[in-house]
C-alpha cells in the first residue's frame, strides 16, 4: 500500500516538475541520465520560443545541432540549494572544458539547473566500456594521456581563479560529442583567495579524497585536488580504484600502506611515475600542476591548449574489476550503494 502511494505521489511530483519546466522554456523527458547525493538529472529539450528569447543558449545547441539539455534538480530545500547555485557561475566556465550553465529557475520546493548536455557520458562509463571493449582494463596511454591533459588544464584554469573543486572523479569528468572533456559538478566548490588557506569542510568521494581530509585534518584545496588527479589517471590506465574502501576510517588504513600496482602493470614506468608523484600522503610532497604539465609522461605534442592555461598556472604551494560508481560526500558521511557499472 505505501509502494503504491509513494508511486503515485512520485508521479504527481514529476507532472509539476514538467508543467513548470514548460512554463520555463524546457521540455522534460522522463529519462533519468544520472543522480547523485543531492541532485537527479533529467534530458529535457529547448522549445522554439526559448531558443528565439535565449541567444547564448540557440548558438550553442545550434552549433551543436540539437535543442537537448540537461536539467539538474537538486534534491535540497531551495532556500539550501540555491545557495550553491553562484559555484555554478558561467564566469569560471572556459567554453571548452567545462559544462555550461544555461539557466537557473526555482520555486518555493525545487531549483532547476539548465546544463549543457555531454553526450558521450562520464569518464567513468567511457573506461568501462573501453575496457570491455579491448578485452582488457583501462584505456590506451595515448587516449589517457589526450584527455588528462585536458583535465589538467580544466583544474588549472580553476585554480588560476582562485577555485577549488574538492570533488574531481571520473563521475565528474564527461565527454561531449567530439570527445573532449568536460568538467561538471561545482557542487563543493570553493574560493580559494590565499595560495596557502587551509579549509575543513568534509567533502568529496571516500575513493577520491585525499587522505587530509578523510583524517579531518584542515587541508590545502588545491593539494586535495592534485591527490584526486592522481586517483583519476590511475583509474583511467589500469581500469581500477587504487585504494577500494567505502568507510573513511578504513580508507585512512589502506592508503598509508601505500599505492601498489597489480602485477602485471599495464602502464608505462613513466606513467606509474607521474601517478606515484600525485598520491603521495603528505600533500606537500605531491607534484604540483606545473610540475605534473613538464613530466616525461605528458610529452611530447602537449596541445595549445595546455600551454595556454599551464603557463599562466602560479607556482605550486612551498612544502609546508571495473571502476566503481561513488557517491558524493558530505560532512559526516555515509557510504551509499554503486547506482551502475563501477571501477573495482
């Protein structure tokens, strides 16, 4: 009798949701592309009178030729979410590498985000598939090395503007229709004014955090960041999770032991070398984003691109069997189930 109720309840909910998004300019399909901790994300469609009233938003998706878009509805009051809301700004967003906000709207229930719409998925569904693919884990390092330059460059230009990210996972890294990346999910985004601040809010992946903050210890954003690069490169070359706990406590345990490749190792020296240099447990022994630009195993025919953002990046802070879907993580955290195919 409550499944029956909570169904129809659900399905009321999603009749609102579509008359408002209607009202908004947007189309909503019932076709749930993803989820996470606080948001569910939904494809929807630009209507013709939308696309007449919205410059931005008709140039882009005409260039892309389609009227798709991803509506994001985060699952929090919207006095809550529309607080994180100004950590989407369109102001951090280089058109390139990162998702671009179209709109926002809210009621006294819900706030929608209205996002531009990767069509080939995340990073994490791409090795996956690649994996079954070739019959064997992770990519190829020509193909990880051409998108974690890319992804480099992303945080880069984030940290260039005084942003941290505190949540990069592959979940958080999706490819458009060229196959370039884009980085998504500012939820847990941060100003980072002085090059040395310290922060302490718990927040991230248990799988990608840097072990700073699974120990509550305050943290450098950008260190945080540069450990959860190391975690993306391993999983994109070896098809695994370099550490695999869901508790933080036991997470804390495994990753002082140290990283280990399986044997045999599917990637290069250099590159084991360039992961080996980014998880390091003390933060300021991590290689820093210039550092990490120069390495052996970025060169040579590093793109344009790269060189742009990499050169105005400022000098790093001074000492002081598949891959696993993860949930987002907030203060006090909780492990939730994998919601599809996972690194291991």
């Amino acid at each position: 009798m409550k499944s029956c109720s909570r169904r129809e309840a659900d399905r009321r909910a999603f009749v609102e949701q579509v008359r408002e998004s209607k009202e908004n300019g947007y189309l909503l399909s019932s076709k749930k592309i993803g989820s996470g901790a606080f948001s569910k994300v939904y494809l929807g469609y630009a209507t013709h009178e939308k696309l007449r009233q919205n410059y931005k938003l008709a140039s882009d998706l005409r260039r892309k030729r389609h009227s798709i878009v991803r509506a994001d509805k985060p699952e929090l009051p919207a006095q809550r979410s529309w607080r994180l809301c100004p950590r989407w700004s369109p102001a951090w967003e280089p058109l390139h590498l990162q998702i671009q906000l179209y709109e926002m709207y809210k009621n006294h229930k819900r706030t929608f985000l209205v996002l531009e719409l990767a069509s080939r998925g995340d990073l994490l569904e791409h090795v996956n598939a690649t994996s079954d693919r070739r019959e064997s884990p992770g990519l190829e390092e020509e193909e990880a090395r051409r998108l974690f330059r890319q992804i480099v460059s992303a945080v880069a230009h984030c940290h260039n503007a005084g942003i941290v990210h505190r949540d990069l996972k592959c979940e958080n890294i999706l490819l458009d229709e060229c196959g370039f990346i884009k980085l998504t999910d500012f939820g847990f985004a941060n100003c980072c004014s002085l090059k040395n601040s310290l922060m302490s809010t718990f927040c991230g992946s248990v799988a990608y955090t840097a072990p700073e903050i699974l120990m509550s210890k305050k943290y450098n954003g950008e260190l945080a960041d540069l450990w959860s690069l190391g975690v993306i490169l391993y999983a994109m070359v070896t098809g695994k999770l370099p550490f695999k706990e869901r508790q933080p406590q036991k997470m804390i345990h495994v990753v002082k032991q140290g990283l280990v490749f399986r044997h045999p190792c599917l990637c290069s020296p250099e590159c084991q070398s360039l992961i080996q240099g980014l998880l390091q447990l003390k933060p300021a022994s991590r290689l820093g984003l210039q550092q990490v630009a120069s390495h052996r195993w970025m060169l040579p025919a590093t793109s344009a691109i790269f060189h742009q953002v990499m050169s105005s990046t400022a000098s790093p802070p001074e000492p002081g069997a598949a891959l696993e879907k993860t949930a987002t993580r907030g203060k006090n955290p909780h492990s939730l189930p994998p919601q599809r195919g996972a690194l291991s």
